[in-house]
C-alpha cells in the first residue's frame, strides 16, 4: 500500500505578546521600540504542535480529535501549505483538496457560478476539469435557485455547502476538512459524511477529518488521532481513540460531588455526598455497557433521624433532553434515615441507550415538608460506548437514535392476491 502522507516530529511554535504588540512605522517609531524593549515583558513561546508523527496509506480516514486548542486545526494548515511548521517534515503524495473554513477561497462579490470556477482554480482545478464537474457541484450544492447571486448574500450554511461541493468533486488524492460542517444542517451533514465515505471507498482518497462529532468519527473513519495540548496522546483505532478522549473528559467533569454548588435555598440536613455508578461488576466506571444493568448508588449524609419521609430521584439525560426519569415516589416508596452516612441503590435493567455522552441529575425530596432537601443538576457523566446494543450489525447512530426501545414486528392480517 502506497503511504499517502508522512508526518515527522512537527512542530509549529507560535510567540505570546501579554498586552500591546508595538507596530512600528517609522524609523522613529523602531528606534524608540529598541530603548522600551528593555522595560517590556519578553514574549512567551507557544507549543501548537509538539513532535507529531504519523503515516497514512492512501485511502485511510483519520479522525483528528481533541479539545479546542488542541493543535488539531494548527496540523491541518500545515497539512494544506497554508503555514509552515518549526520543526519536522511533511511528505505528500497526490493533490490536496482542503476545506478548512466557510468561504475560504470565495469572493464575496463574485456569484455562485464564478465563485464555482475562482474556487476550484485555487484548489488546481483546471477550467476544463470544472466546467465537466459544474452540474454535480451545483445539484450537490443545492444552489441552483441561488447560482447567479453575489456570495456576500449567502448564509453560512450555502457558503459551506458550496464550498463543500467543489473540494468533494476536485480530482484529488487527499481530502482535508475542518469542522466547518457544523455549520450546515443536519441533512446536509448526513450527505456529507456520506459523500466523504464514498470518496474514500471508491475512490481511494486519504481522508483527514477533524470534528466534534463522535459519533461521525467513529462512522466515518478507520483511526483516531488524539491530540492533548499540541501532543499525540493517542493514535490507533478511531473506536479506540474515541473512548479514550470521551473517558478523560468524563474524570474531568466529574468532580466532587461533596463540594457542587447547590442553590442556597436548599435546606441540606440531608445532603448528597457521593453517587456511584455499578455496571458490569465495575464500580464508578466512566465507560457504560448500555447491554448490562446500571446501578445508580447515593451516599447520603443525614444530620437527623428521621421517619420514612424520603424519597430519591434520577434523571439520565444527554445534552439535549431527559430520556430516563424514576422517582421512589411515585413507586410508593419513602425511606428513613439515620443520623451519619445512609447508602441507596436504584438498579436499572440494561438501558439500551445508544452510543454517546449522558449525566445524571440528582436529588432528594421531603415528602412531609413537599420540599426538595438536595438537588444536583449535573451529578456524574458517564460515556455509552456499545453503539449496537441488539447486537443487530447496524451501528443506531446512522438512525439517528438517541434512545432505542426493544420493539417487534408481527403479521396481524393478510389478504390473498385477486
């Protein structure tokens, strides 16, 4: 197999100013910069990039994660010629088309047509190549109505689209694209990941994809670069790669629950101390095996003895909305408390959720005083890492699923043929 790109210890170093960076004009203005420069603060380095190695074979896709400062777009540039590294050397095979911000390479003057042209020139295109793959561009575009209209008028969602469109349809050897596809909405991003996996297939284009998105990741790519603060912190299996990003970031936010900030109108004799997870024997594990029973476990400290008066509340949620809500109460079931430490568990058969990130909100309520006692609104996160919980072959996130219930399909009546 061909190697498409060879990345060797990269680095880029960018330098800090800490307050006005001088601009000097005139000669004036230098020389009065040389006698301040020894009463001004030195500027600080900063690493983007750090000894980064890789080698891609020509059809790979790499998914390039991390979080924001990570060095993952500083790479990309670099990749694309748009700056140059410190340090290390870069080796690519075939023509690159890249796609790292909205309306990189347009004119905001120009119409949708001559941008189409102006547009893939810059990328190589040659007016022969454009012109054969003009009709494609614009139906995966969907611009027509808007072809002869001045870019400047285009919202950022058709600026990407396009943009988009004329990388997609570059002859090129490898493809780069930034996370500009946030912009656009969630069909035109389906098409897109779409039309990148058949590039990669079909075609055999190497494919650099940075995103946000980890499930796109995962879908779409076949290894996993993880950056940390311009380092490689990880690269091998996309999958692998994913859960390791996804479970560093989960020990990060989940914190002392002790010392979360609660609402200072809560009474708080009876207080959350510490929620623990139990799945598949493990315990507190960040990682959740959505096909085994989840156990949610509170350590409640009470400063009181009291009558079976409480009851306990959950909440499983992802970033969007509650998918999962139980409450002892409407369960006809209170519970006592002793003055010190009290524990409690809710067991929850096999979830069934779909790969991705979820916390947990947590709370107990007072059902003599009617008031709620503790309240947590972020408790614990936790990362579903089984993206196929039935076993069934096809990942649900392409569906689009969030939270899947166990369903079936019967016959209820037939009629004959006439």
């Amino acid at each position: 197999m061909t190697i498409a790109i060879q990345v060797e210890n990269l680095s880029k170093k960018y330098w800090l100013y800490h307050g006005e960076r001088p601009r000097y004009q005139t000669l004036r203005d230098w020389i009065a910069g040389v006698i301040r420069r020894t009463s001004r603060p030195k500027p600080e380095e900063f690493w983007a990039l750090q000894d980064v190695s890789l080698n891609l074979q020509q059809g790979e896709k790499i998914g390039i994660i991390g979080r924001n400062g990570a060095g993952k777009s500083t790479l990309l540039k670099i990749l694309s010629k748009i700056t140059e590294p410190t340090r290390g050397k870069v080796t690519l095979k075939g023509r690159v088309a890249s796609l790292l911000e909205v309306g990189t390479g347009f004119h905001p003057e120009l119409t949708g047509r001559e941008n189409i042209f102006l547009n893939g020139a810059i990328l190589g295109m040659s007016k022969a190549e454009i012109k054969r793959s003009f009709d494609a561009i614009v139906d995966f575009a969907e611009i027509a109505a808007f072809l002869d209209t001045p870019v400047k008028r285009y919202s950022s969602g058709m600026y990407v689209r396009l943009a988009f469109a004329v990388a997609a349809h570059l002859q090129s050897e490898i493809l780069i694209v930034d996370e500009v596809l946030a912009v656009g909405d969630f069909q035109f991003q389906k098409k897109c990941l779409g039309k990148m996996s058949d590039l990669s297939r079909d075609q055999g284009r190497t494919l650099l994809f940075v995103s946000h998105n980890m499930a796109a990741i995962k879908y779409l790519c076949n290894t996993g670069l993880y950056l940390h603060k311009g380092k490689t912190k990880f690269l091998g299996s996309a999958d692998e790669a994913v859960a390791k990003y996804s479970q560093e970031g989960i020990l990060q936010s989940n914190q002392d629950i002790a010392q979360m900030p609660r609402d200072p109108g809560l009474p708080l004799w009876a207080k959350i101390m510490e929620i623990t997870l139990i799945n598949d024997n493990a315990i507190q594990p960040p990682l959740i095996n959505s096909k085994k029973p989840l156990t949610v476990r509170f350590h409640i400290h009470s400063d009181q003895d009291t009558a079976a008066k409480i009851s306990l509340g959950i909440r499983i949620q992802d970033s969007i909305q509650c998918l999962i809500w139980c409450h002892s109460l409407y369960e006809g079931k209170l519970f006592a408390l002793k003055k010190g430490m009290n524990y409690f568990e809710c067991t929850f058969d096999p979830l069934r959720l779909t790969g991705g990130n979820y916390y947990l909100k947590c709370w107990i309520y007072s059902a003599i005083e009617q008031a709620t006692i503790d309240y947590l609104e972020d408790a614990v996160h936790f990362m579903v890492y089984d993206i196929d919980p039935f076993d069934t072959g096809f990942p649900l996130t392409q569906t689009g699923c969030i939270y899947d219930v166990p369903y079936s399909w019967q016959i209820i009546d037939q009629a004959p043929c006439s």
